[in-house]
C-alpha cells in the first residue's frame, strides 16, 4: 500500500519524531533510507524486504518512495 501526501510538511505532521524501524536490525533510528548500526539502506536492493513505508509527496514527484517504517507506525496512532 502506498499513501500519498500533498507536500513534506503533510509527511511530516503525520510523523513528526523523525525516528525510524530499520527493517534489518530492527533498531530505532533518525535516519528514513540508511541505517548507521548494520549498514542496511532503504533504497538498496532488497529494498525494506515489506517492513518499510511507501509514500507519495505529490508537490515533489509522483515517484513512490519507500523508506525505514517511522516509529508512530508501529505504536498505532496512525
């Protein structure tokens, strides 16, 4: 599933802690597509192997990115 957003500042309201899941080592990180404790990238190979976030950013591209899972994913809220 892939969400859109109007613009960064839409991406950012929703997940305003800027933390990050890796989708390797699972550790909580600040960083959306590398993580600096096993070296695993977002955007490498294997992608986020489906533990990651998929999104729009229309004002920017209408490319999907996908990056690390942000933290209010995993607590619920949203």
């Amino acid at each position: 599933m892939c969400e859109r957003f109007k613009s960064e500042r839409d991406f950012n309201n929703k997940f305003p802690s800027g933390f990050y899941i890796c989708a390797y080592c699972e550790k909580i990180i600040t960083d959306k597509k590398l993580c600096p404790y096993c070296g695993f990238r977002a955007d490498g190979l294997l992608k986020t192997m489906g533990k990651g976030y998929k999104f729009i950013i229309e004002e920017i591209s209408d490319e999907v990115q996908e990056i690390f899972k942000p933290i209010e994913r995993n607590s619920g809220r949203t």
